[in-house]
C-alpha cells in the first residue's frame, strides 16, 4: 500500500473514532447549541401554590441562556402540567424522554410523582435529577443510582422538632394536624421517632387534606386536648387558616410548622403578624421577604429578577425561591460537566458536588455529595419568627444526627 493511501486511510480512522468520542458524551437532549431538560410540576389543582417552583427554574434557565447558557450552550427547559397526578406525571415523563428527547428530568414535585416515574427513569440509566421531595427513598443510589433528591429529608424535620421538644418543653403534651398525604405522614413520623419512648405525649393527632374546609373544627378539638404543643404539616394556605382560627380561640400554644409553609409574605401575615409570633420552624433557605436579608446582594437581586422574568413568580413567595436555588444546583452541576453531557457524566458530577453554597441557601449551609450520597443538603436551621422575621435559634443542625438518638 502507498504510504499516500496508509496516511488517508488513518485520517478517516482517525475522524470516525473522534466521531464516534462526539456521539458518545452527545446523548439525547444535547446539541452543539443547547441542552434539553424536562420536567412535571402540579400547575393546576390542589398544590398548584407549588407550581412556582416550575416558574421560577425556567426563569432562571431563561436569565442564564441571556447570559450565553452553560458552556456555550442554552438550556431549554420544557416543563409540563402533571395536575398531582402520578399516572400523568408518568406519561408526561414517558413523552418527555421518547418525543422531546430531554438529556434529564430536572425538580419534578411531589413524592408519588417521583415514585411512579422511578423505576422507568433508572432503567433506562436517564438521570432523575434534584427531585422536589424530601422524602428517604428517593435519596437511595444502592437502589436506585440515577435519583437523587435535593432539600432536606422531610422525616428527619419531623425529628428536629421532636428534638426541640424534648430539649425545650420536656414532658409537655403535643398535638399535631398533618396533611394526609405522603409528605404529611413523613413528617408525622419523624415526630414520632424523634421522640421515641415519650411519643405517647402526641395526644391527639389530626390528618386533614389539602381542600379541607373543617380546619378550624380540627383547631378546636386539639385545643380541648389541653395540649401545650402544637406541630403544623400542610400548605401555606392551610397554615394561615390554622394560625387564625388558633388566635380566634384564644389558643397560644408553641406553635412548630413546617418549613414549606413558612413564608413571612405568604402565610404569615395574612394570618396577621400578631397572631403568628413565635411560631418556629426549621429551614435552610432565606425567606424572601425576610427584612433579615435586605442589606445582602441577594436580597437586592431577587425582586429585579423577579420583575423582569415576571413568570417567576410573586417576590415573596418561598416555592420561587426554592425553584431558583434548585435550578442554580443544576446549572452548576451541568457547567462541571464541561463538553461531555453523557448521562453517565451528569450524574458522576451532581455526585461531586463539595461545599457548593448557592446563593439563597442560609449561611453555614451547603450542599455536598459523594457517590453514596445522594442528600446533597442534610442541614437545617432552627428559626422563630418575632413578628417581622425569622430568629435563628442555636446553631446550625444537621438532619441526621437525630438518628443516633434514637
């Protein structure tokens, strides 16, 4: 053979491997220009309050690709109403991945949602990234290697609380009215647990659903419990009902609720201010409508974003500003990616994350993962509210150590 035709002949060799190199880390959902990211939220129906954590990504996605995207590339995020509906959530998934051809799915909401669309995902080795849910089993790479949660386990909230309890108010009676769903009864039990031997101080507890009209019933009968403690899991809307009809039985008890619902802007003060002092919560966000915050950078850059990618969501509303840190995670994850957005890649680096601090997490928390560690934020803060804003109480706690104590 002429030493010509050898050398053409490892030319093409050559740029068939780099060829082939290119399709390898080129998978569904990317090209040279952009990368496609899916997602399922409840933007109508009985959570639709949480669809503005949808919002708030894709205006975030929109900010960032106004910038140049990530790595020269724009991201399209393609988000879709699932209703709270798993079997919807299911199929728009399906479709997501076989007609849209996403790279990922990206901070689908809601527990059952992600539970149905699980195996489907993990089979086919697509990553199920971020997962808008705290609950343990979607944080589990032994079974499932391509999930991967994001916030704070839900049950071992229930444990801090239980925590508090135990170290503040001893021997105290407790109620609770928990939202009867998955995220409700997670909660709940982390209560129990948290409290071990002494759970029989739960005196009464109440399960209510979210379009529940009787909540101030419910109010009523814990309050002839004679209970001294009262722990809230539910929505916004149904804490601020809960909080009013509290302060209209002139009941005064300590008053723990969960962190979703915890919005200054959005819950606490149209239950009114006064009626709402000293409710405690344990989160690991800063409240947009925190005066707390209003000297920070971040303060002052949320409402303009806000404002001007006004799909977002409203300025004060704690689901946007979890949409957006969610999304600021993703983008870094996918800028660690650099060129090569295979799936195997995307999930090696949101697995790499180290001392990662977002810039609407509280300070002192930050989100870390290993290859067995899919809880990429594990801690929380104790914080009472004293009519204008939120007070830290004691340091920092991370979620886990409750599990020693049990």
């Amino acid at each position: 053979m002429q030493p010509f035709a050898r050398t053409l002949i490892a030319i093409v060799v050559a740029l068939t491997s780099l060829g082939a190199i290119t399709e390898r880390v080129r998978e569904p959902g990317v090209t040279d220009t952009e990368i496609r990211i899916g997602n399922v939220m409840p933007y109508s129906g009985s959570l639709e309050a949480f669809g503005a954590i949808g919002k708030a990504e894709a205006a975030y996605f929109e900010m960032i690709n106004e910038r140049g995207g990530i790595n020269g590339r724009k991201v399209r995020f393609i988000s879709h109403d699932d209703k709270s509906d798993p079997s919807t959530a299911l199929e728009l998934t399906r479709g997501l991945i076989e007609k849209e051809d996403v790279l990922l799915m990206f901070g689908s909401f809601g527990t059952p949602g992600n539970f149905a669309v699980r195996t489907y995902l993990n089979e086919r080795q697509i990553p199920q990234l971020f997962v808008a849910s705290g609950d343990d089993h979607l944080s589990d790479p032994s079974l499932f290697p391509w999930t991967m949660s994001w916030q704070p386990s839900i049950r071992e909230e229930g444990r801090i609380y239980a925590n508090y309890i135990q170290a503040f108010y001893p021997g105290k009676r407790i109620v609770a009215l928990w939202q009867n769903d998955h995220f409700g009864r997670e909660l709940f039990r982390g209560l129990q647990d948290g409290l071990g031997d002494i759970a029989r101080m739960i005196r009464l507890d109440i399960a209510h659903d979210a379009a529940d009209d009787n909540l101030g019933k419910h109010v009523s009968v814990l309050k002839r419990s004679g209970a001294e403690i009262f722990v809230f899991a539910g929505a916004p809307a149904n804490l601020t009902k809960v909080i009013r009809s509290a302060a209209d039985l002139n009941w005064h008890p300590v008053f723990i609720l969960n962190h979703m619902s915890s919005s200054i802007a959005t819950a606490l003060k149209p239950a009114g201010p006064e009626n709402a002092l000293g409710v405690i919560t344990a989160t690991f966000l800063k409240d947009a409508s925190d005066p707390a915050w209003k000297d920070e950078q971040t303060a002052k850059d949320w409402p303009t974003f806000v404002e001007k990618y006004n799909r977002a969501g409203g300025k004060d509303d704690n689901a946007a500003v979890f949409g957006y840190a969610a999304a600021e995670t993703l983008a870094q994850v996918l800028k660690q990616c650099g060129n090569d957005l295979s799936r195997d890649n995307v999930m090696k680096q949101a697995a790499a994350l180290e001392n990662y601090q977002s810039s609407i997490l509280l300070p002192g928390i930050k989100i870390n993962t290993g290859r067995w560690d899919f809880r990429p934020i594990k801690h929380l803060r104790l914080v009472q509210f004293d009519g204008r804003s939120w007070q830290p109480i004691g340091d920092v706690l991370e979620t886990a150590f409750s599990r020693s104590q049990k």
